[in-house]
C-alpha cells in the first residue's frame, strides 16, 4: 500500500492516484485542497472569482482517502489574488510555492504511524524530505517522482546558456535563484529515494553518479486531453509562408535564441515563425534579438488549439525541460514537429514520419530541419497524421499503469518487513 501525496495536483498526480486506487493499492491521498461533489471546496467554486477552487477536483471514489491540510495553500492563493507578492516570494514569503510544499511535507510525515498497512510513500521533488525521513525510520520505501531533470544538470544547462547567450541571461530563471538551503534538501530527497520516477531518457540521464544504483522507473506523461483533428490531416495552403509554432515561455531554457538564430540564417520570406507565450522580457527584447517573428500573446486553451491548427510545423528546441506536454499537444492537432532531446521527448520522433531530432544548441541543424518542410510541403499532411496517430497512443490511463507496476515489481523485490 502506497501513500501518495502532492500539494496542488496536476494530471500527471491524477493519473498515478487513479492507477493507484484501481490496483487498491493506495492507503492514502495527501494534498492542500481537493474538491469534491458536494464538499466546502465544490460549494466555494461556485462563488464569484474562486473559479481556482475548481482546478482541484478529483473523482468522488478518492474522497474517503484523502487527506487535506489547506492553509499555506489557501494564503499563497488569496495572497496572490489581493496584489501581496511578498507574501509569496520564492523561498521566504509565508505563503511561497515551497512553504505550501513543505507545509505538506510535514504533515505526512507526522501522520505515517495512522496507516499501519502502507508499505511505501511516494513524493515530488521540494515536496519529500520529512516524509522521506519519517518513512525510512519506520522501514518503509521512498518513491521519488523527478518531472524535470535533477537541479545539478539543470543549473549546469542554465549556467551554460548564460554564458552562450547573455543578453539572454534574464529570461532564464528555471532554478537559478535556489538558495543552498533549497539544493541540499533536493540533493538529501535524491540520497533516501529507493526508487526515481521520471517522464523520459533525458531526466533520468540527469541523475549524478552517485545516485547511478537508485531503481529508475520511466513512464512518458500522457497526451493532454484535447479535441483532435477529426478525419485525416488536411492539406494547408502551399501559397503561403510555411507556418513555423513555437509554444511556451520566451526563454533560452526553451531554445527560443536557438530558433532565433536559425531564422537568421534561412533568411527567408518562405517561413513565419509564430511565437506564442508568455513573456520573460519586454516584447522589445525579442524584437532586437530577431525582429521578424509573429507574435501571439497566450489566450484560452481553445483559442491555442485552433491557432495550432494554422501552423504547419511545430519547433521546440529545449535545452532543459522534463517532458513538454505541449509537444503531444501541438501533434495531436496534425502537427509534425522539430524538437530537442532534452524536450523529454525523443520517443515522440519516428524519423521521416512525425518530425525530426535535432541536438541541442544548433541553430544549423534546426535551420536544416525547417528547410526541408519548406522543400517538401507535400509530405506535411502525412507526417501530420502520423504525429496525430502516435501522440494518440501516450495516455494518462497508460502513464499511471507503467508507474504503479513499477512500484508494485519494485515493492515485491524489495518488501517491507
């Protein structure tokens, strides 16, 4: 039996909780806030400008176990909507994203003698270190889910780009302002993990040396729950620049100045690059980094889908991530892509069918990609479709069923007495 605990849920949290709770294997849930049919939560979502709540509902079969411990989160929220910034300002503010993890944390930890049955506690990195203590006194097994690759890596990528890049250097962030305080706890929840959980080949290979005998689990996250294209992929106007995507922060973290350096040297009228995003610098910024870019500000999910669906080609060329859903997103709306290994999501590229793979921090090699779809416009509707068929096969039911049997093989190999 496995206690699962995050603080503010996502779908990949969902996922595992659903297998988790179908394999009746888990003894308890542990979160801030969890909406239920029916529960104070549901009922204050319903409220004018607390829509928020609404964003935290799980199926009514988990309620009997889950556990809530909302007050850290309830300040991060109601300080964010009143304007107090300080009041959550990463690390110190009372209500910070990490003190609402660490709040959690805690209360795990104090309440693991109320579940004799559990066997092994599973947590998200910032959010691990007292329950993981706790858990190894009492002999149970620490399951340590990494969504992005381990700090060390990722501050090293990040560090590198700055120097690569340094007008650049501000939109970075990605961890970069972490305290040593911070760092150690993440490096102490990585030293008492029995096991990893990670999305991809990418953050797996982030892990440090020493932490080369921890049992690995990779799971790909699911593709995110949208419309698809109906019927096959239909051809696009040829009598127009090839549309080129690129979703997500406008960040070097996400290879944009990569990109932008590619545009540069198609120096092309035959390509419109289409930034959608939210900012990290002025829009003046990017203008002076590449002027020739169609920018698109972010708007509701539906509107992004559709503005997918005027784009021909879809282009993120990370240099750190853990696994962009965006990319499963962009496919699933007939796009073939360009992407990076360090995206997290190499398994997404059939070569010649969905897209292509190209190393990272190579302006030529992205250039290259994009020229091809430029030379060969007529193959874009058949990789579109191929990228819709195969993004179609990563479900969150399937994600969740690959973590739970790893836990359950490993629990088996390595039982609790």
């Amino acid at each position: 039996m496995i206690i699962l605990s995050h603080p503010t849920g996502n779908a990949n949290l969902r996922a595992i909780a659903e297998s988790l709770y179908r394999s009746e294997s888990l003894e308890a849930f542990y979160t801030s806030i969890a909406t239920f049919p029916g529960n104070f939560w549901d009922k204050a979502g319903k409220l004018p400008g607390m829509g928020d709540f609404g964003r935290r509902a799980y199926p009514s079969h988990l309620q009997a176990l889950t556990h809530q411990y909302p007050p850290v989160e309830l300040g991060r929220m109601f300080a964010g909507k009143a304007g107090l910034p300080a009041l959550t300002a990463h690390e110190k503010g009372v209500f910070s994203v990490d003190k609402v993890y660490q709040a959690l944390d805690t209360r795990v930890a104090r309440h693991l003698d109320d579940h004799p049955t559990v066997r092994g506690v599973y947590a998200y990195e910032d959010g691990a270190l007292a329950t993981f203590t706790a858990a190894k006194e009492r002999g149970l097994r620490c399951y340590y889910d990494l969504p992005i690759a381990y700090w060390d890596t990722k501050g090293r990528l990040v560090s590198e780009e700055a120097e690569r890049y340094p007008a650049w250097s501000p939109t970075m962030g990605g961890g970069t302002g972490d305290s040593d305080e911070k760092l150690e706890r993440k490096t102490r929840e990585l030293e008492l993990a029995d096991a990893v959980i990670g999305p991809g080949s990418f953050v797996m290979d982030s892990l440090p040396d020493w932490a080369a005998d921890k049992h690995r689990i990779v799971a790909p996250f699911g593709s995110p729950l949208v419309p698809a294209v109906s019927g096959p992929v239909p051809a696009k106007p040829t009598d127009r620049p090839l549309r080129v995507l690129f979703a997500g922060s406008l960040t070097q973290r996400k290879g944009l100045a990569d990109l932008f350096a590619a545009m540069k040297l198609l120096d092309t009228s035959a390509v419109e690059l289409v930034v959608l995003g939210g900012l990290r610098q002025p829009l003046e910024f990017y203008r002076s980094q590449y002027a020739g870019f169609t920018y698109e500000r972010t708007r509701p999910h539906s509107e992004v889908l559709k503005l997918m669906g005027s784009c021909d080609v879809f282009c993120l060329p990370s240099i750190v991530e853990g696994r962009a859903l965006v990319m499963q997103e962009a496919m699933s709306q007939g796009l073939p892509i360009i992407i990076t290994p360090n995206t997290g999501g190499a398994d997404l590229v059939i070569p010649d069918e969905t897209g292509f793979l190209v190393p990272i921090r190579s302006p030529e090699a992205i250039a290259k990609s994009i020229e091809w779809f430029v030379q060969n416009r007529t193959e874009i509707p058949r990789m579109g479709e191929a990228a819709r068929r195969h993004a179609a096969r990563y479900t969150w039911e399937a994600y969740g069923n690959a973590v739970v049997r790893g836990l359950q093989q490993h629990l088996q190999l390595n039982p609790v007495d």
